[in-house]
C-alpha cells in the first residue's frame, strides 16, 4: 500500500514551542486531531521562513478546525528556539516545532535526503485516526501554499463527516458536493 | 533518496488522444518537456471527471507553458477510447489518456493500491530531464485543483530558468522571488 | 498436479450484472453450483463480443442446467456496466460481469499475460464442489464455442451424476456412456 | 506468460506408427509443421479409444490441412505397438503415438498427474513456428470432440494467413471474419 | 548405509495377477512374508519374457517356501493385463504384476534409468521384517537365473532360522553350514 | 543413473598378489579387460574364505575369458599377504587382493557399512570400457556362487560381441540367444 | 585496529566560518596538517560554549603550532552562522565549524548517539598523514581542558619529529624525554 | 551507542597487587566504586613507567575520593610482580596490576591492536553503576597526564553528586558550574 | 581448547586379548583407571613390533600403577588376534588391542591419515576422569620410548595425587618436586 | 592431515636472546635447519625454568647436530629480557626466547588455552623443510626431558639421512635399526 491510507509510525520528539518549555510529542497525542506535519530543509534558510509564515497566518483558522500543525527539520528544538528569539517572522509563529536531528520522523514519512541530511519540503495531514489522508512534496525553491493545503484539509474533513459524499476538483466550502451511484456510472 | 529529485522510471505504455489513433508513448517521449502524470482511479466514476474537466480547462495554457499532461489509470486505452465516445465532458478534453492495465506506472510511481488494483489520486511533474520535481495524493473523496498545480509548475519552471531564484510560499507569477545569500541566514 | 482436479482458489471480486446493483462475488458464492468462468482480454474490443453474445444464446439452456457463468476481464466493474449501457450486443447479455482490474482471478487461473495487462482468451468449468474439471484456451483471432462447451459441460454432469460411467468422444445428450470394467481393458 | 504464446519445450522420444519401424520425434521434426499433441491416460483403457477413434476420422482431412497428429501416453512404444496389433480400434489408426514413459512430453506440457503417472486428457496445437496456440484439457470421462477441434486449428490458420483479420465465435470456414479497427472499439 | 540392510520405503501401488480382480498392494502387505521384487524393463519387450518363464518355473516352489513373488515395470496394470492377455507366455504367470508407470518403486529401489523411464533388469529379496537381504542387477542382455535366486533364499531363510550359522559359497540346501567361533578366526 | 551403466570412479589401492612384491592399481590399469571387483568384510574370518576359495576355483577360466579378478576388504595389503601366508585356502589363491583401509573403494562402489567401517558381501563386473554391468549383493552370512557370476560374465561377454543379440534366463554358453526386432514385440 | 593508529575515513561537509562564505572541507583538504575534530553535542546549549570557548584562547598557538581546528555538531552550517550572529562567546570564535546534520562524521568517528540524534563530547587529532594520534570522550556535563589537549598535541608533534624519543607522563615543551634502548628494558 | 554511556563488559582477571596474594578481580568486584582502567603496552618498558608512576602520585587521593585503579597490560600477573619486584619505580607502586594475557579486557575495551598483541595508552574511568563516563587514548610515545585525569573524574562525581549541575570547560573543584535552563539556551 | 585437558569422545570398539574371546570397550570402561591409548600405523609390519615389544615389557609395572593399555590400529580385531597368532613378538602381548576398522578412534584423536586411511604413531594418556593429560606423535621411522612414556605416567599420577606440587623437568620418581608459591615467581 | 607431517605455518615474531639486541624471526630463517619449539605457560614461573634449564643442558649438542631451539611464551621480548637478567638459571640460558604475546604462534601450533591465554607445555620439532616431524605435550605439573627429546631428534635424523632405514622403540643412536622389506611383513 502507498502512504495515503497508511498510519503513522510511532513516534518521539522534542518540540519548541513558544512561550512553553520544551515538552516531547508522540503519535499518541495526536489521537482525535487532525495533525499537519510541516517539513522544512533547515532553520535559518530562505523559503522555510516564507513557509512557515504563511503557515503562521492559517494557524488560528486551523486550531479552530481542529487542526494542530508540527513544524519539522533536521535540526534540535535548541535551534527552534534560537530561531524564534532571533528572527522576527519565526518569532511570531505559535505553533510547535519538532527537533528532528535523530531523523526518525523524516525516515518514517521517507522524506530525508541522505545525502544532505535534510528533508524535503513536504507536508501531510493525518486525520484522529492516525490515517495519512493527504501528502504533498515540492523541490527546492517551490514555495507551497496554505491556502490551498486549508481547502484540501477541508475537504477531507467534509468527506469525513459526510459518508457517501465527494468533493469535485477544485471544491471550496459550500459548494456542492457529489454523491456516487450506480447510475451515475459512465453518466459524469 | 525520496521519489522528488528522482529520475523517471523507463516505460512503454498505450496512449488514447481524441481524434488520433491509439499510440505508443515511452519515457524517451518526454525528454525536453514538462510532464504531468495525472492518476486518477478509474474511468467511468465520480470525482475523476471534474478533476479531468478541471484540467482540461487549464490545457491550453499548460500546452503554451511547454508542459504535456498525461491521464493515466488502470483501465485500458480502449476505455479510455470508449469513455471518451460516450461521455459529454471527458468527450471534450484532448489531452492523451495512458492506458496502465499492466500497472507498470502505477507501481513505478508508488501509487498502486495492491488489493483494488487502482491507482491513488496522485500528481506528479517531470521536468524535462526526466526528474521528478513536484507530486501530491489526495484520498478518495478530495478532489484536487488545476489552478494551483499551474502555480507550482510557474514556479518550478521559473527556479529551473533563473537558478539562484526561490519562490517563496504561494508565489504567483509575476511576484517578487528571493535570491538566497550568506547574509539573509538567520535574517528572515 | 495440474490445474484439472484443484481447487479453486479463494478470491474477492466486484460483480456488474444488468439490472442489478454492483455485488461482491466470492468463492464461497460458487459453491454447489457449476460454475464458467469466460475470461476475455478488454470490454470494447472486437472478438471478445461474438464471443460474448454466443454465450449469451446458451445463457438461459446452461442457467436451467444449474450453471452460473461469470465473464471476466482486467476491466474494472465500472467498465463493464458502460459497456453495457452503450453496446447493444453487450447489453443484451444477463450473466455477471467480474472486475479483474486488480488481476486476481487471472493470476489464479494462470492466464495473465504480464506484459499486455490482459486475460488470455480462457475457459473454466468448476464444478459443485469447487473444483476445476475442464479448461480451453484459445490464442487471439480465434473464437470460441459456446456450443461444444454445452456438449461438455452436459458430460461432466452425466460422469457425476452417474458414477462408473463414461462419456465417449464428441457424446451428446442422449448417446450411449461407457461403463468400464476389467473385461473391457485392452477389448476397446 | 501463460502456456499459450510458449514455444514448445525442446523433446526427444520414440515413436510407434502402424506399419512403420519404431523411430525418433524431436522437436525439430515438428517446425514448419502443424502439430497437434493429443494426450490420454493410458493405452488398453476406455474412453481413450473413442477419443484416439474420434481423431482417427478426422486424420485424413488434419494431413490434408499440413497438420500431424501424435497421440502420447505414459506407456512405452512398445505398448503402443501392443495395442494397435490387439485392439481392432486402435488398429485402423495411422497417426504416431509417442511413448511418454519417462514423463518428459507430460512434464513440459503441464499435464502429468503425479500421483498415478498418467496424463491428463489434454489437447495442443502448435504452430509451424512452434509456438502453442491452442489448449483443452477435460476432465476423467469426459470425450474430447475432434471436430471442434479441427474447427480452431482451421481459425488459428485462417488467421495466421492473414493477418489483421480475427474469426468470431463459433467459426466456421468460409463465415464472415472480422478486421479490428479504430472505429470498430466500442461499436460491436 | 547401503540398500542391503536398509528396510523397504512404505508404497502403494495397484496389482494385475491373472484371474483376479485389479487390487493394491502396499508394504503394509509384505509383512511377515518374504517377498522378490523383480524389476524388468518392459511389457511386451525381449529378454523379460524369458526372465518372467524363468520366475513362472519357480513359482510353485518359492509360493512353498512363503515367499511371494512381485513382477515389477513401468508399464501400467492395464498393460500387464493386455499383455497376459495376448502372451502366451505371459499368460501362463501367475505371479502378480505391479503397475509402477508413476515410477515410485523404481526410484525407491534406485533402479530407475531417468533418461529412458524405465527399470533396471534388478531383482531384490525382503525379508519378513521389511528389510532388503538380497539384491542383484544386470545389464541390458543378460537374462538372470531364477534357480541361482531361489538357491540364495533359501540361504537367507536359513541363516534366519538358524541363528550363529552361515551358509558357505554355493551353498545349496542340505549342504554343510558354519559356526563361526574365535577359535575359526585366521584358521579357514 | 543408476550404478549398472556407469563408470567407474578413479581410485589408486595398494594390492598384494601372491608371489609377487606389493603393487599400485588404479583404473587405468583395467581399461581393455573385464575387472570383477570381489568385495568382502574381513581377512581371517568365516563365509569369506570360502568364497573366495570358491572364486579361486574359476580364477583360471576367467583368466582365459579375459577376466582379472579383484579381492577387496578394507583391511590392508600388509594383512592380505599375512592372511595368504598363514591360512592354507588363502594361501592358494593367486588374483590380486586390494587394500582398502582408506574406504575408497568401499565408498565409490556405495558398500560401506559405516558403522562397523567394513564392506558389504559385493560383487561387481567391470567391461574393458570401465562400465559396471553387473552387480550382486547378499546379506551377511549367505555366500555367492562363482558359478553364476561366471555365467553372467559369459553372458556379458556374448552382448558386447554380438549386437543385436541378448541372452535369455539362465542362458548358458552355446544355447539360444535372441535376436530382438519389431516383429518380436508383443510376440514372446 | 583500535581507533588510534587508523587513517581518518573520507568525508565531505559544509564549514561556518566567521568572516567568511559557507565552504566544504574534505579529507584532502586536511593532507600536510594537524588537525582537531572537536565535536560537542548541540548549538545553543550549555557546557558546548565553554569548551568552545576555552579552544578559542588557544586557537591561536594551536595554528601557530600548524594545527587547524574543526568544531562539529549534527548542526547545520545554518544554525552554526546563526549561533556565531547571535552569541557574544560564539562570536568572537574564529575556527571553522563544520555541519554534519547529516552524521556522517559522527558516525565516522563512532560518536553518535543514534537515539539522540547528536555526537558524543569528543576530541580527535589527526595528523598530517591523516592518522589519528590522539582521542578523549567525556561524558555529558564533564567539559574539557584546551590546555591539556596542547600538552598533548606538542607531545605528538616532538615524537614525529624526533624519532627514536618518546614523552614521558605529563611531560611539557622543553622537558627530558626518553630514548628508548634495550639496556633500558626493565631498568626504569 | 558509542562506549561513553555503555556498561562495563563482565570480566575475570587475575590481579597483581604488592605485598598481597594474588587475587581475582570481576566486574563485579567495581560495583559501588568508581574505577579506572589505566591500560599500558608492556611491562619493563619506557614511558610506561613514568605513566605508571605519575597515577602512583595521584593513587592516595584517587583512593581518598573513592576510586580504584587498575593498571592493565597483556602481560601476566607473574609478569607483573616479577617488574615490581625488580624495578624501583614499580616496586612503589601500591594499586593493583591486572594480567590480561588472554586479552579479554583490551578486547572489551577495543583497545587490543591484533598485530602487536599490546594494548592501546587508553585510560578508561567507570561510575559506581559500571558505566564508562570517561575515555582517552593517545600514541605511542605521548605520556598522559594523572593531574588532568583527577579533574575528570572530581567533575564527573560532582555532576554525578549535583543533578542539573554542569561543569564547564577546564573547570576544577570549588569553581562555578552551570544550571541549564531554557533561559540559557542560545544565551551563553 | 587445545586435546590436552579435553575429556575422551564416547567410542565404542571391539577388541582382541590374549587368551580371551573379543569383547567390547567403550570410553564407560575406562572410567575411574588411567589409560594409554597407543596407536600405531597397521598389523604386520615393522617398527610397530617393537614399539609394541617395547610396551609389552613395561605392561605388568603399569597394570599395578592402575594403567590399562590399548594398543590400536586401523586394522580389524580379527587381525589382530591373526597377527598374535601368528607372531612370536606379538604373540607375548597381553594388552588389549583395538580394531579401529571403522576409523573412529583415529578420528576421535585426530591421527587419522585421510589419504592412506591409517593412524599416526601416537600416545595419548587419559586420566581417571577420561581427560586427556599427555600426548606424543612421532613421524613414520621413529621409535617410541616405553620408558619415558612410564616416567610421565608416574609424574602425572604424582600431581594427581598430590595437589600443590608439581614435577620439575625429567622427573623420576622419588626425586624432589615443587610447590607453587608467590615467592617464588621470578625466583626460579 | 594430522599436524605430524604438515608444514609450518609463517610467522614472524621477535625473539630476546641473552647478549644480542632484540630481532625479528620468521619461518623463512628457519629453512634448511631443525628447529625445536619449545612452549611453556610462562615467564617467572616454576616447572618452566626446570625445564627451559633441562633443555639449556642440552642446547650445545642440540646447536652440534644442526638444532635451533625456540622457547616460545605468551609473554613479551620485553618480559624474556627481564627475566632473564632477574633469574640466574634463565640467565644462562643461550637460546633464543620467542615473544608470543600475540598469540600467533600458539594458535598456530594448536596450543593457545583460550581461557587463560597461556600455551600448552608442547614440543614440536620441525625439520629443514618445515614440516613438523615429532610433537609432544604434558599437562600442567609434568615436566618434559630433554633426554628423550634429542633421542628422537637423532632418530628422525638417522631417518632422514638413511632413506629406507626405521628406529625401533627406545632406539638409541648407534644400536641397530631395522630396514623394512616384503619379507619381513608378518615376520617381526
């Protein structure tokens, strides 16, 4: 089976968040939220700030969707939290960052880049099952995008909720949604 | 290493195009284009029309920026032939459809669910060295967006032609991009 | 041992039949009936509906014989309910169509060709008890008969209702049966 | 690859034919010959001679056609000889039959019961190239039918001849054949 | 160790004996008697018919003595059978004729020509305990002596019977045997 | 294979020959004779001397056959010449008696019984190609019959000289041979 | 062989160095040099700064001395510029700080903590052959002495170059050393 | 894990210690004390004696603060009286010597250079749990340094004694130690 | 572990004694004795008398220091009593002799000759316990000495009995021994 | 092969010898001269000096007869200096001492003791070829005599240098040897 319907791996990490001590996470505290694992090469670089500050500007939209976002890299929660108390923009992100130096996380998701030891720029969102529902990866240089990461989480929520209802490409809230049959076979 | 960066697996696959004769296209094909893989599960089912429709309308612009898109499923390219024929909105899209009856694409690209024999909802770009650069799955029941792969696509192309450029998060054509330098570690 | 006298093996599949809603088929449904297994290369293709349809003339003769017969394909049920709904010949046809889109069942009979993807042009009767008793396979180009298929099924139903009989070359309904017996051993 | 479409296993054995010297049959005596391989239990037995009967009527037409028939067993070419001298059946009949004592013809055509050393009631064309195209195997009691039989060795020739044509079910010499088409996918 | 000494490998295999019925015989039906297996090439064949008269001659006496005698090819029981049948010679044998065309008793015996399918000119002796005593091959052409056989059963059977005793070179019934004592050791 | 029909495995034994200075043997020096290899359990003991006292008396006409006569125990030469000069019946004999303390021929001719480290009461006849062609064992304690073997030998003999002729049971010299043809099958 | 004694495996890493543009050291680049791996856990942490700063008073007589200093963590050489940018103590170093974040140097030295992901607090030194001459690990918590590693660097570079003369314990510049001669064995 | 961290290997060893019997010391004779293993080439050579003598100088006061020291080479505890009693610089020497001949600790220690069949210079310091918090080793001919070690061990005990408590670079008894507090992390 | 202190491998052999019947001896019947095995190369030839001779002389003086003696060779424990008989030398000997026909004893000890299949020249003396506490070995042409063998006998019997003492070189009986002490080490 | 008879194994290892400077010695010094090996457990120890001081007896005649002796310990050059300074008896001793703290040697010859490191109290001699001709070994307490030791030296020279000429037992130079023929096979 591929990765989209696979459950997580369990897991161990340190995180950072700020104005908190340092507290560890595991997969068994994201039981009943959705989680986005936001992977990034490495703190103090270029488009990871860019990032994660669009991140920044969905995160209360998505705390209220019950959404928890983890910020992840190769590097230690002590170089999350030095990039929070010197960069301005890191700085004002309240959601937590995984130290990931051991690489387990990275491993576990198949997104570290051996050579370098950093990971890719990759983001998937588990659901309260644990169930990885959607993934995304972008090479070097390619910014991603939160808006479009917001809509696809509420899709999954909505097709969640609502057995026996798909949402068409491109789906916004509100709009309409599909209910397959049999009659529809070959009639779309 | 990761699928992103990768090379393309080789392959030989049967093609259907609206208004042309069925015709072989292999990884050799793509050399010196953009390629998108589009999977999608089967033809003559609900949300792969309004994806393929979805597509379909961003086509032409695709086609202008240099990028073929390939649909591929596990149906054969005599369904797709037929689906085709007897469907008013895949009727209308004219971008070839890979038939991948022998799951040869779907096992190269990791997207095979092994117990119904369908692929995933899966996207992938190949840059015109045959590298992968870009990909995403959604799961059943969320539909993705045209709109924001053509964003991406922008963005890749404009890294690939102006190296020492990176688009920063949700970058839209047109928009400033960042040049990575010394100085901007730990200034951003 | 060779495949005649073994069991079938247990499989899962997802049934179109005309008028009726998509259904799963499995082993288990078979037993105590005679069952044909039809495999045939794709739904839209040129022999296989001849070939089909001189089924589809025995259909109601071999029904009332207490056999269930099962057309089976690479294509996905999807696929064959279009078929249906849009080919005339096909659409006549009353007996279930199986989904082998995932190539189980033509794994298990031995007549995938792993390279096209696609079934080979292959017959298999099972009786009651599960187990397979007579098998055909004809190269492509070349079309079946569902007439002599008739004629055997009729003697392996006469050899099993009547123990200690025989059926002799090309017999038909009606015709003399052999009883073998020591005294006949080098006398025939 | 399934059986049909294989090229016939490389063999040596010796032959009995009435009114002829015990002599060699290779592999290599068969090419740009039609060869059918008809394979039955064991000689002085029952259904057997009805069967080898049966093909001994369509002898003379198979010869005409370019086609040879060797009937194989398990027993030696001298109890072939045997039989053809005692039994009046076996007697009238002019094809070779091969000695299969050593198992090899049955071991390379899938067809040896290993728990008795007979074989199964298995019949096999094979092309002037070698290569096997058409298969039946039946089970204990049930005749084989010559005339069937020669009905597809006359198709498989019909399309060997000339290609791009495919015969339909149940096809007769001199019916309408079909020429695969385009236009024709979806339409029948 | 070597085949001498070694006790007989469990078999089944079915028995043509003039006058009776087809029967099984197994190892299970060896105890307590003493048995010859005597393995010839073929049915219908040279030499072995003298070899079999030979045995025939014998018959009568060794069925005194409580020992049974097995003919032994590769041929089916239903060739023994038509051989006895239409030999004038062979029909004379009352002794049964085991069917080994599954070549189970010649591979146990290490006897089987692989190449030919067919036994060596072997015979061996088993004792009441299942344990082979006795064993004798000869090549191609060279006809065995049933006198020379019975001469070393009786051998056996009285070594058996007559613990502390050995028989000497052609020793033949009533004829002086050996105690073998310290005292003899370097004194023949 | 079995070991009627093969050749001989090389090996090099030290022999002591009445009158004569130790020597080496291989299988060199049997090529272009006949070899019996004349396997006993032990110098100074029971059965054995009159056994080989018994082939003593055929040694002679063998000789004049063209028939080197062998005697092997795995005791050494050294012990063969002491047995020879202390016991009156050995002491008469004049072929050859090979040394085989280091099991070589013992394991190549497969008699060894490993547990007690000696040999089997074997017999083996060697043609001037080194092909074994007759072979005879007996349990402990029922001696051979150089009779026999010489009769045998003279049988051997005859084929090799003749082609196309076997000898029947119990053939003795001068009597009827046979001359098999296809006429013959089914006829004796 | 131990560690000590061993030549230093190839490696690749991307250096910090204050002052200057991010550069990679290879082995090569450390051919014809003295050089110290100084590897500590973590940027940003507790005990690392003081060791780092105790080397940094002796940077000067260590380059002076010919010996290059490498400080290494599993750090990227992002996070080590942000370190030097951001602390006072950091800052004012002047040696080049390698980023192993991908553990190959680490895992070279056999200093990883697999489970956390960072290197032990250890010290190498290598010299201009590449040989490794000098290592000491403490545990977490226990800093160590720059002065001491001098001693010890001075005592390593005085016996290469003078051969024959060895460093007694504790021995500083300037002090005896020992010759060592046979007449000394068990004399000191 | 690397060896700092690790627990002790258990070991037998016979012991050497002036003016007491010989004796036998296990692992677990160093549970509750801190030990150090104070590994050296050879008896009766050079710089091991002023090694040697330079812990002897410490031995007192290691003692006083509840450590043990063994000195150990491969040679034997034979070896090592026979140099304490001939050697003036030795025969002071009051700490047990350990014979490791068989080379099980330079082994444990993987510090046994296989060619030579000497040990490494390598101290190794052990806590009261049998885990090794301290290591060293330098080359050939460069003396260590038992003032140094002192340091060491007095900071590993304090941290040990003082949870939470770090000791800086260099640090010596009575000096300031370090909290690490979240605070600190990227302040110092 | 090297033979010298390993305990006996259990043997079971058949051996020939003077003036009694062959009996069995296994490693049971040696419990609680000492024991010589003496092997040397074969029955019947040269240098073995007189070492044997030489054994023979000193037989009594072992039996009353509780010493068994067994003489041992590849050859059969027929020979043996043949060469007894036979040998005014041998024939004097009262010690039992082992036939080792089956090699394994000589392989037990590791003196087989694998190429001439017989035993080197050599001594092994087992204690009461069945450990192994001497050995010898001397090439083909060299002599053993009966007299030196008793010496290390007795020296082996002294330490047994006498814990703490020890016999110096070319001890005899009733000259002084040793007692191991401290104060002695490197005062001898 | 046993070790009796095989060639040395290369070595290389350096050897203290009273009055010249420390050298090295490998197997290649060794050719053309018999060399004894002459282990012993260890330095300072006390049946060893009895025996190295028994064999220092005999060191002139042995040198005379073109015989190097090795004694060979696990202990180091170093220590054999040490302890022959220290120790009047080693102190005169002339030939060279083996440094084996490597343990190649013992491991060589078969006479490491694992357990406790130290060699077996075994001789070897080898002669100028390097095959090992003569071994010996006692158990701990049992001193050897260099008596018998340069009586079997003597032997295996007269036997080297009078081809067909063996030493009886307790041969003695100048008694009688024996010269081995047919004749005498059964005779001594």
């Amino acid at each position: 089976m591929g990765i989209i319907g696979s459950t997580l791996t369990p897991f161990t990490a340190t995180a950072f968040q700020k104005g908190k001590d340092f507290f560890t996470v595991t997969d068994a505290d994201l039981a009943g939220k959705w989680s986005v694992f936001f992977f990034y090469p490495a703190d103090f670089t270029f488009v990871c700030p860019t990032e994660l500050e669009d991140m920044g500007e969905k995160y209360a939209q998505l705390q209220s969707m019950g959404v928890e976002v983890y910020a992840v890299s190769t590097d230690t929660h002590f170089s999350h939290k030095a990039w929070s108390d010197t960069s301005d923009k890191i700085g004002k992100l309240t959601f937590p960052f995984l130290g990931d130096q051991n690489h387990v996380l990275s491993n576990n998701f198949g997104v570290l880049r051996q050579d370098s030891g950093l990971a890719d720029r990759a983001t998937f969102v588990v659901d309260p099952d644990g169930v990885i529902q959607i993934m995304e990866i972008t090479c070097e240089g390619v910014g991603r995008n939160a808006n479009e990461l917001t809509r696809k989480i509420k899709a999954a929520q909505y097709v969640r909720a609502n057995p026996g209802q798909v949402c068409p490409a491109a789906w916004e809230e509100g709009s309409d949604t599909l209910a397959p049959s049999l009659d529809l076979v070959g009639k779309i």
